[in-house]
C-alpha cells in the first residue's frame, strides 16, 4: 500500500517519463524524529530507472538528478509530510531550472475539502428522497401523483342507495362479560311516544304503552316478597304518588315513592333492588309527614318530597344505607317558615355551586318559589341561600 507521500511520487514519476525527464523519489519513515531522514534517489532516463546511492557513487551525473527531500515530524497529531522541496544539485539555480518551490503540503485542508464533497453528497441524497415524500403528502387523497386536479361533472342520474344489509368482518368481536350489566336491559329498545298507542296486558288487567312490558311488585297492604322468598316486617303503603329512582354504590337501585295519606300517616317509603333487579328490601325512609304529593330528584341523588297540605314543607331524604345521613330525613329551607301547600320541585343544576330549584304549590292562588341555594350537597339545602318569587304585574 501506498503512503499519501509515495502516491506524490508515482505521479511526479510518471509525469518526468512521458517527458523523459530524469525524476528523483524520496522515501520517508513516518514517526521518525526529525533529525532522522531517509533519502534515496534513483535516476529515470530512457525507460530505465536505477538507484543512486546519496553520496552519487553510481557514476551517474548527480547533477542532473532531482531530489526530493521531505522531512518527517515526530508529532503524530500533524502530518507526516509537512513539507516538500524540488532543487537541483546547484543550489545557486534553485527555482528557476529544478521548477520552483512545491508546497507546503497542507493535509487538514485536504480532509476539510474531503468533508465538504461528502456533505455535499449527503444534502444531494436527502433532497432526492424527500422531495417525492413532500409531493406525496401535499397532493389530495383522490390525486395521483403529479396529477393534474379536475372537476368531475355531475351525472345525470342518481346515485345508488346503499344497501342496508351487514357488513361482515373476519375477525370476532369481543368476548362476553361473565356477569349481565347492571343498566340498560337486555330487552330490545323500541321507540314509542307514552299513551300513543296502547295494548291490554290480560295478566294484569291492565292497558300499557307499546313497547313496554309490566310486572307486580308489591301491593299496598300486602308484605313484600323479596327475592329470597322471605317477606318484608313492613306492609307497602297505601295511597301511593309522587316517585323517584335512586342509584347506589353497589350497582343497586332504590325506588322511592311518596305516600299520600292525611293526619301524619303520610311519608316516603323505599324499595330496594341489587344490581340484578331483584327486591332485597323494603322500608319507611320518612314517617309521620301529611299528604307527601309530589317531589323531586336532588343533583346529588337525593329525593325531596312535598307535602300537599296547609303548612306543609319540603323534606330531604337520602336513600343511601351507606350515608350519614341516611336515616335523618329533614326539612329544607325550599318551603320557608310557614310552609305551603306544596306538590313539586325542579333544579337547575348548569351552576354546580349555586343550583336553583323551583317549588310549586298546588293551590289557586298558591307561590312559584325560587330558591338558590349556596353551595352543593345535602347541607345546601339546609343553610343559606336566597329565595324569591314569582309575580304577577297588573
């Protein structure tokens, strides 16, 4: 192998023997220190080349020899050839008849023009494989490549109706859950509109919307029959009105229903459904109330019920057996100091920190209060807020 000094030479060799010119090659040792130099000279002429010793002693005329000297560095972080000198054997012709100073070989500009064709090369390159990337995904969706975009003219007829049959795919949908949810049913949903169109259930003797399907649960005076078979203590109550539905925690439901009789036989009794829809309880949630009428659901799952008599109040009633709460059934700040006669409510819930709620009276000339409670939860309607009213301008 070639070092880059002896490729130097081989190309200033071949340039003197198309000339037929005597050319002299030095060799150098690299790493040498340097006071340590190697030279050999060897004369080119009519196709032959031969050594000559340094002290001339093959009796060729010396002084139409060439010779090149290099001087090696002993440094290994700079170039081996720093630098390189053409004379004759009369140093007084020098430049003129041995051609000139040649040098000084300068390596880290070679690697620095080296670096820069190959960065050259490498900016070449990425711009031939991005430039049909960024053609690619600037063009439409429905464009060929280098397409020209046209406008397709309208057909004269219609396009096909797609067809309603289903589509199938070849691969299985998910697997089944182990246990059935909780909510909806597995029924199929039907769309109806309640009294539009009835159908008479012969089991229950009863006339019911289409599309919805009825079963006896209890019956007032009659113990509850709980899905273990067992009865309630408690018969269902009489003169039943105003209800509401009540999620809990363990997936369960509690239906919550107002009882309507007079003299303080009145209140609100709850029936308890698992998360199967089966009854595992039933019990009074607020006694010795009249005329509880209507109500309504609170935000945070809540039923307030409303007694339909002179004096009467809101109540608060939290079906939840897991809260506080749950057996403390107390009246809200909804009926005011001297109460109404009382039938329902409605919240407007858009503020979560301020939610308003509605009260009517079921009275000729009875009040549309508005209360605007402070804050959210069970004590929102116990303390603060703000109540006004609705009224009528002549």
């Amino acid at each position: 192998a070639q070092s880059p000094a002896a490729a130097s030479d081989s190309t200033a060799a071949a340039a003197a023997a198309a000339a037929n010119q005597p050319i002299a090659i030095s060799t150098a040792t690299p790493m040498l220190a340097p006071s340590t130099r190697g030279m050999i000279a060897a004369s080119y002429t009519n196709n032959k080349c031969s050594p000559v010793p340094s002290d001339g002693g093959s009796g060729e005329d010396i002084g139409s020899i060439i010779v090149a000297e290099k001087a090696v560095l002993s440094s290994p972080s700079r170039s081996l050839l720093d630098k390189t000198f053409v004379s004759s054997d009369e140093s007084s012709q020098g430049d003129e008849e041995a051609g000139g100073v040649v040098g000084p070989l300068n390596v880290n500009n070679e690697c620095r023009r080296r670096m820069m064709m190959i960065a050259k090369g490498c900016t070449i390159a990425v711009l031939i494989v991005l430039i049909p990337i960024i053609v690619v995904v600037g063009k439409p969706m429905n464009q060929g490549f280098l397409e020209i975009p046209v406008t397709i003219e309208p057909s004269s007829s219609p396009s096909i109706r797609p067809s309603i049959s289903p589509t199938t795919t070849n691969f299985p949908t998910l697997q089944p859950t182990s246990s059935p949810s909780a909510f909806p049913s597995a029924a199929p949903f039907v769309l109806f509109t309640y009294g539009e169109s009835l159908y008479t259930d012969s089991d229950l003797g009863i006339q019911i919307s289409v599309g919805l399907t009825a079963r006896q649960i209890a019956q007032s005076g009659s113990r509850v029959r709980y899905a273990n078979d067992e009865r309630s203590s408690r018969r269902y109550h009489g003169m039943m009105d105003g209800a509401g539905i009540a999620q809990l925690p363990d997936g369960g439901y509690a239906y919550l229903s107002n009882a309507e009789q007079p003299d303080g036989d009145g209140g609100v009794f709850g029936l308890y459904f698992n998360k199967d829809g089966k009854i595992i309880d039933y019990k009074a949630l607020l006694t010795g109330t009249s005329r509880n009428c209507g109500g309504g659901m609170s935000p945070w799952n809540t039923w307030i019920s409303c007694e339909e008599v002179g004096g009467g109040q809101c109540w608060q009633v939290e079906p939840n057996p897991d809260s506080p709460n749950h057996n403390s059934p107390k009246a809200t700040l909804l009926g005011g100091r001297n109460g109404g006669e009382y039938e329902t409510v409605a919240v407007d819930n858009t503020n979560e920190s301020k939610p308003v709620f509605f009260v009517t009276e079921d009275l000729s000339d009875g009040e549309l209060r508005r209360f605007e409670a402070d804050g959210n939860g069970w004590d929102a309607l116990h303390v603060g807020g703000r109540t006004t009213y609705l009224e009528f301008l002549d």
